[in-house]
RNA sequence: GGUGAGGUGGGUGAGUGGCUGAAACCACCAGUUUGCUAAACUGACGUACUGGAAACAGUACCGCGGGUUCGAAUCCCGCCCUCACCGCCA
C-alpha cells in the first residue's frame, strides 16, 4: 500500500509511475487526493464536535458535584445537538475511510528507477549470464520422462491422492528433494540468517500484510471452515512476524529464512509449458526474508541476490539474472530481479527464484516501524525477500542438464547432502 | 468438545462511572556519581490522526464492534482471543 503522503504531495509523479507499470486507471490517485481532503476536515468537524462535548460533560460533572442540579439538567438538552452532529461525522468519516482505504488497495508499488518501462516478459533485462549453456542434442530427456525411467517422481500417483498438479517424490528423488532443503538451509544459516519454521496455515490479516490480499485471493488456497489461507510463500508468515512493530536502528538488518511448502492454485494457467515440474500446486522453497532501513534496502537487495548466484553456481547450473520490466513486475515490488536456469531438454529458461525489494509498500499494510534515531520519530521500514531458492524446479533443470548414459550426475556441493553421486535405476 | 477464569502501556500489575492516557514496580533511554563494571540518584519514557513553519493544541485508542449515560477502562450485548482443568489425540 503506497504512503498516502507521497499520494497527498506529488500526486503527477505517483501517475507517471504508475505508467510505468502500464497501471490504466489513474484517476484513483484523483479520487484519493480528494478524499483525503474529505478525510481530513471531517475528521477536524468530529474532533471540535467531541471537543464541545467534553467540555460541557465536565461543566455538568462540576455543577453535579457542587449541588447546581437545575443548571446541570439545563446543559444537558445542549448536548443532544452535539450529539447528532457526532455521529453524523462519525459516520461519515467511516465511510470515507473505507472508501479511501479500498482506493489505496489497488494502487500498485511505484517502480524504482531503474525499471525500465516495458511491457511484456520479452522487455525484461539480462543483467547478467553465467555457466555455458548444455548442449545435447535432441537425445536429451525431459525431466518428466527422466523421473519416469529413474522412478523420481510421479503426478499419477498425486492425481490419485490429491488431483492434478501434486508430485509425489519417490526414493531417490525424495531424497535428493530433502538433501537440497538441507543445503539451501545451510546456505541460508551462513550468511547470517536466523533459521525459522512457520505456520503453513495464515490468517487474512496475515495475508493482507503482505499484499496477497485482496490482490491475489483466487492463487491462494482457503480453508473456509476456519478461515485459513494456505501460504503460497513462506514469505507470508516469515515477514508478518514483525507485524505491528516498532523496531530500533539497531536491529537492522532482520534476516530470517525458513523452508516451507508452498501452495498455489495457479487458477487458469494450464498449457504444453506447464508439463512436469514447471508448475505444480504445491512445492517446497526456502524463502529468505530481510528487514531493512530504507537508506540500506538496495544494498541489501544486492546482497541477496549474490546470496542465489552463490547456491546457483554452487550447484554448476547455467543461469541468468533478469531485471524485470514495469509491465512484468509484481503488484507490490519496487524492483524484482528474477533467476532463470537453463534446462537442456526443454531448452527454455525456468524461473527459480525470484528477489525483490517492497521499500514501504509491505510495511504501510503491517504497519512495520522503526525509530529514526536522530529524529526520534517512526518510519515505516523496508521489506525484502527471495527464493533461495524454488525447488520443484530446480529438480527439473538439474535432472535434465546432468543425466548422462549411466545416471543423472549429482553436483559435488550436494552429494555431501544426498549421500549418493549418482542417481541410478 | 465440556467447564471455569481472564484480556489495561515493552513487562508485571492497580484501577467498578467524572479528579485516569491511565498508579506503582520492572525494563529501556539520557545524565550525575564512580579507577572499570556494578550499585545508587536525577530526568525522560505509548501509538495514531487533525490543526500549526514550529512551539504547542485538539481528538481517538485499556482485545474488537455496538449500546446505556451529560460523561465509560469501569455498566449492558455480540464477536475474537488467551489461560486452567476435564475429555480426545500425534
């Protein structure tokens, strides 16, 4: 959610902005601003109103207690104006509360500016490139003809316990899932983060912290009988942690990681590329989560992405790091940087991770403070987070660039986590 | 699931209709004292909105929402949550 004042200040820029997200309904910024000024003399009427009232009750309290009954019951009948006009400011002030809050909602994060103004996937910038990509040839198996032969994985045997899109890991494949959350986790713990195991199952306040309310309600899957969302990140409960808080300079930076399932319903996007691994309704990621002062938050968000390169290269998987365009960004990042590996069968690039700044945009919604030291005053904080990193995914690069005639080759850093070299039938 | 108790500031906890935005204590912060540390002493010490350049002033908030009353942390109703015990259970 956009601070208001910077709505209330410049609202020709928060427009130009916008634009470049390709957003089409700016006059929502107009309307804010004008409600705003409703907001506010309303909300000046009501507080003189109370005022008035205030004032009279103790008049009364003080002609009660000094015996001036008559007096007293005679400023009584003052008090039904004040009265009805109380509750009419209150009323209305309600209502352009709502109003004002349900505009807010559905103005997206302004871009930093270093996002360039395209529109599509295809405008996305290569930042950089790393590994040489595999050549194989047209011999090279997908990974879904792989965990055939090898027995890794099946989306048979999950259609017939929960329906379509649910992998059911066997054997090798089940440990080679769990050796890579381990090594993630131990990846995440070295450089700093403090390891945490969360709920899977979030409130909707929870949810509307980190904007997957009401942007994003249908991805999510809901349990109505006690009103849960299933987390579609550990994001969602990772950062909601710090809901509600005021923290002092001194705690910058937050850093927590967690391994969770992740759940999405992925409503609507079926097709040939979603085949396999490439999009499933549940898989397991681990998220990292940093809490920043907003004049560090860019260093960090470069901290962090050098943080998935490391596992990346770790791992010997080609990939590239793109700068996403406004078109293609998220409804509430600054700026996001997606990780895509190479998968040699396929021969497309597969997002695995995907880094990204919010600046003020998670930490208005959860009201997220810190105390400037100098000015002595809140400020909302920054809020950060990364895959490090998606693993149904990366199952599926690794599987389809290392097998060979003999078995899938398992990279050196993971074999200490698998205890096998080599994935055999 | 059943029964009972309760939700007050960072924490403990007082407060049953006006003098309470809220005692006291603890913690935190600043300072004094002190070879250092500790202790002791002094002071400051909630959040948000509105008006104001600021100083400052007004308003709201004692789980949430409504109601009674001139006036509610305090009385009434609904909801949410927590704790204890019993039952069930990994």
């Amino acid at each position: 959610m956009l601070e208001l004042n910077i709505i209330r200040e410049k609202p020709d820029y928060v427009k130009e902005r916008l634009a470049v997200k390709h957003f089409g309904q700016l006059e929502i910024v107009d309307r804010i601003v004008e409600l705003d000024i409703n907001r506010r003399s309303t909300q000046k009427n009501l507080d003189d109103s109370l005022n008035k009232s205030n004032t009279l009750s103790k008049e009364i309290g003080a002609l009660y207690k000094t015996g001036k009954r008559e007096e007293a019951e005679a400023m009584k009948a003052q008090t039904n104006v004040l009265k009805e006009q109380i509750k009419q400011f209150h009323d209305d002030l309600s209502a352009i509360e709502e109003e004002l809050k349900g505009q807010l909602v559905l103005l997206p994060n302004l871009p930093h500016t270093s996002v360039s103004p395209g529109k599509t996937p295809e405008d996305n910038e290569v930042v950089r490139s790393f590994g040489d990509l595999p050549e194989m040839g047209d011999e090279a198996k997908p990974h879904w003809e792989l965990c055939d032969e090898y027995h890794l994985m099946s989306l048979e045997l999950g259609v017939k316990i929960a329906g379509a899109g649910f992998p059911v890991f066997l054997g090798q494949g089940a440990r080679l899932q769990r050796a890579m959350i381990n090594f993630f986790l131990d990846e995440a713990r070295n450089a700093g983060y403090q390891e945490i195991v969360a709920p899977l199952l979030v409130n909707a306040t929870t949810a509307f912290g980190t904007c997957n309310l009401p942007d994003k309600e249908g991805q999510m899957y809901f349990v109505g009988e006690d009103n849960f969302y299933l987390i579609p990140t550990a994001e969602v409960p990772l950062t909601n942690i710090y809901r509600d808080e005021i923290l002092k300079e001194s705690d910058f930076p937050i850093k927590v990681a967690g391994y969770t399932p992740c759940f999405r319903r992925e409503a609507g996007s079926y097709g040939a590329h979603v085949r396999g691994l490439n999009r499933v309704h549940q898989f397991d990621k681990i998220e990292i989560v940093q809490i920043q002062h907003p004049d560090k938050s860019y260093e960090t968000l470069e901290e962090m992405v050098v943080h998935v390169e490391g596992i990346l290269q770790k791992l010997e998987l080609p990939y590239r790091i793109l700068r996403l365009c406004g078109g293609d960004a998220t409804f509430a990042s600054a700026l996001t940087y997606d990780f895509e590996t190479y998968s040699a069968a396929q021969k497309r690039w597969l997002e695995v991770s995907s880094v990204s700044n919010f600046e003020t945009f998670q930490s208005n919604r959860m009201k997220l403070r810190f105390r400037d030291k100098d000015t002595k005053k809140t400020r909302l904080t920054h809020t950060l987070n990364g895959s490090a990193l998606a693993l149904a995914r990366i199952i599926a690069t690794l599987l389809e660039n290392n097998q060979t005639p003999d078995g899938i080759k398992i990279p050196k850093a993971l074999q200490p986590y698998t205890g096998f070299e080599m994935i055999t039938k």
